[in-house]
C-alpha cells in the first residue's frame, strides 16, 4: 500500500467518528441504517485498494470466513524474497570488491576465492535480514488493511455474496427491525461502538448496568448484608455462587450484543452460543440460591434438588454442542428447552408447600407469593421476547428504543434483582427462626 492510500484510509476511520453523528435522513434513505451506509462506504474505499492484489470481487467479498492467522501475507513473503535475493546478490559483489584488492597484495587469485566466501555469507546474512523485516513489515501493513474488507472463504464461490449495504441473513432475526443495524465490523469497531447509537444500544447497555448493579449487590451483601444477619460460612458461599451468576449472565449477554455485528458470522455464532450459555447460569444462580433457603432445614431434600438441577444445567450445555442447536430451525425446540428448564422449578414449589404443611403454613404464606411473582415476571418476559411486540405492530419504528428484546432484557435484570431481594429476605428469615422439629422429621 502506498503511503497516499496510507493517509486515505487513516483520514477515512477518523471521519468515520463524525459520520455516525449526522443526522438521518440526509445522507441515506429509509430503510438504510447509518453504521451499515458507512461500511458500505468504508468498503468501496477498500475495493480500490485490493484492486492490486489481483482477487476477484467475490473472493473479496466472501462472507463466514475463519479468523485470521497472524502470518505475513502473501505480498509480505514476496517482498522477503525478493530482499532475499537483492541481499545476496549485494554481498556477493561487495565481498568480490574486497577480495580483489586483498588479493593484490596477498596474491590475486587466494584473496580472490576467499574474498569471494566470505562476500558471499555477509551478504546473505545482511540479505536475510534485510528481506525478513521488509517481508514482515509488508506482512503487518497487509493485515491492518485487513479488517475493513472481507476476506475470502472456502464457500465464497457456492453462494453469491452479499452486497456490502445488506444486512447480513444471521443478524436479521427480526424483520420488524428494519434500522440501525452495525454490520461487518472487526471487534475493535465493535467494541467502540459501545458509545454509537444502533438498535443494539440499550440492549447492550441494559445488562451492563445491570452487571453493575450485580457486582455492588455482591461487594454489598458480603460486607454488610450477611455478616449483621449472622450469616454461615454456607451462606456466604451460596450468595456468592448467586450473584457470580447472575454476574456471568449479564456479561454473556453484553458480550452478544456487542459482537454479534462482527465481520465473521463464525464468532457472532460463538457469542450467540455464549449468551445462551450465560441465561443457562443465571437460571442456576436462581435454582441454587431457591433450593439451598427452601429446604433449609431439610438437607435430603436439598441434595436431591441442587443435583437434580445440576444435571439438567448440564445437559442443556451438552444439547448447545450439538451443532443445529443454534440455527432457525431449532428456534421452537430452544424455546421449548429453556421453558422446562425455567418451568421445572414448580416441582420443588409445590414440594415444599407441602412440606411446610399446606398453603395455610406463615413461612409459605410469606415466601410462595414471591416466587409466584418471579415467575409471573419471567412469563411476560418470555411472551414479549417469543412475540416480538410491540415492534410487530410498528414495524421499522421502534429500532432503537421500545423493541421486545429491549423489554425482555430490562425484565431480566428487574427479575434477577427480584429473585436476590427474596433470597436476602429469606436468609433473615431463617437466621432469626430456628428450624421447626416436624420438619427435620420428615
Ligand atoms: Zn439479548
């Protein structure tokens, strides 16, 4: 690249700052979103700069490729070679020089063979040398230009590429978001775009503050919380597990939202696959904290449940393995999953209702409308994020604040903060009253 396309480029990602900040409308059309009008443009930029490198449009333009190996291209290794050989050849003359005077005084045709030598291995060296830094200097240069093109695939030739303005397939799952797509973009832009508006932002920015909110919780509950309620050692393993959690989820789903723009389809599938991971723990983090206070005083059946709920955590990990688990067609049974997943914990509800002595008993008077409005709060999450409304019945108008996935994240974090908020109570609850007797019994 020469140093005129140097300073294009560089000028380019620095307008491109500015760019996101122009109001719509004035440079792209309805349905066109900003971030993706800007890598459309950032991509035409970049075709005249592969135009040397002798590719086709359709190697260029491939879409699903791997990640990159750090290795110097192929242009790097060319220019290598050929420093390889302009080193040698450079030597060997220098050293023939100096051979030929030595070879004056010492006799000519000695100074000669040996001037000739040792020339020869200088030269290699120097042009070894020499070669190798231009080759990797031209290795490096290749791949900077890298991230603002897309790189060729084995299957570039089998499916017709995308045009650059199209929103890739696997990121339009819901067609009632019709703007602020970010698109194609190496991780570094993916992270920066934190701070740019796109229909992804108050996802993204929903369950990080509410990490935030988990990681205060915690420092709060371990230092102030737990030791005035007298708390055990037991407790504060189980708040911690909880709230480490809940931690994990939040951040699974930050994750995916910010990298499921990313330029390869392959790393958006693993943090989709990550995010459902995360949702998978957040459920544990409910399951064990719930189990561990409800069957306080009975320790049989507290084994049984946390077990019980282990291994389903794990075989729903093992079901994320297979490789169909994330694609469209397996939508329903996903859904169908982390219903039962979710759902199975009326099993152990209703256990300990009757347990306790019925629905008439003070402890499940206090603690079962809680759990009731947990599950209640996680119903209408589910039904907002299955349904996609209320972007249904306005399509294309609410992309970036007021879509269902918004909402399903914002009740997620409101549910978690439920489920801690009972646990608390809980564990006061059990600090302060000994364990009934008919209850060990059983
Ligand atoms: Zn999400």
């Amino acid at each position: 690249m020469d140093n005129k396309a140097k300073q294009e480029l560089k000028s380019h990602s620095l307008n491109l700052w500015h760019k996101f900040w122009i109001p719509k409308g004035s440079l792209w059309g309805e349905n066109e979103s900003r971030l993706d009008y800007l890598n459309g443009e950032r991509f035409n930029t970049l075709n005249s700069y592969y135009k040397k490198d002798g590719r086709s449009p359709d190697q260029r333009s491939g879409w699903g490729g791997r990640e990159g190996a750090g290795r110097p291209g192929k242009a790097g290794k060319k220019a290598g070679k050929a420093g390889k050989k302009a080193g040698k050849k450079a030597g060997k003359k220098a050293g023939k020089k100096a051979g030929k005077k030595a070879g004056k005084k010492a006799g000519k045709k000695a100074g000669k063979k040996a001037g000739k030598k040792a020339g020869k291995k200088a030269g290699k060296k120097a042009g070894k040398k020499a070669g190798k830094k231009a080759g990797k200097k031209a290795g490096k240069e290749r791949r900077e230009s890298r991230p603002l093109a897309l790189r060729g695939s084995k299957d570039a030739g089998a499916s017709a590429p995308p045009p650059r303005h199209v929103i890739p397939v696997f990121l339009k799952d819901n067609p009632y978001i019709t703007d602020g797509y970010r698109a194609y973009l190496p991780s570094r832009l993916c992270l920066k775009s934190l701070f740019i508006l796109s229909n992804e932002t108050v996802n993204i920015w929903s369950h990080l503050l509410g990490f935030l909110l988990f990681f205060t919780l915690g420092i709060y509950d371990l230092t102030a919380v737990l030791p005035s309620a007298g708390a055990s050692r037991e407790d504060f393993v189980i708040c911690s597990v909880c709230l480490f959690c809940f931690q994990v989820c939040m951040l699974c789903s930050v994750g995916y939202h910010l990298f499921c723009c990313h330029r390869s389809e392959k790393t958006s599938r693993r943090w989709m696959a990550l995010d459902y991971a995360g949702i998978s723990i957040g459920i544990l983090g409910c399951y064990v904290s719930g189990v561990f206070y409800a069957f306080y005083c009975n320790n049989y059946w507290r084994q049984v449940y946390l077990i019980t709920v282990l291994a389903m955590i794990l075989a729903v990990f093992f079901a994320q393995i297979h490789p169909s688990y994330l694609t469209q067609q397996w939508h329903r049974l996903r859904s169908i999953i982390f219903c039962s997943v979710s759902g199975y914990g009326i099993i152990p509800t209703i256990h300990w209702v009757w347990l306790n002595g019925g629905v008439g008993a003070s402890i499940v008077q206090e603690f079962a409308p809680r759990v009731v409005v947990m599950y209640f709060i996680a119903a209408v999450a589910f039904l907002f994020y299955i349904s996609k409304v209320p972007e249904r019945y306005f399509p294309g108008q609410l992309n970036y604040l007021g879509s269902s996935h918004q909402v399903w994240h914002i009740l997620a974090v409101v549910m978690l903060y439920w489920w801690h908020q009972s646990m608390v109570y809980i564990m006061q609850y059990r600090h302060s009253k000994p364990c009934p007797e008919y209850i060990t019994d059983l």
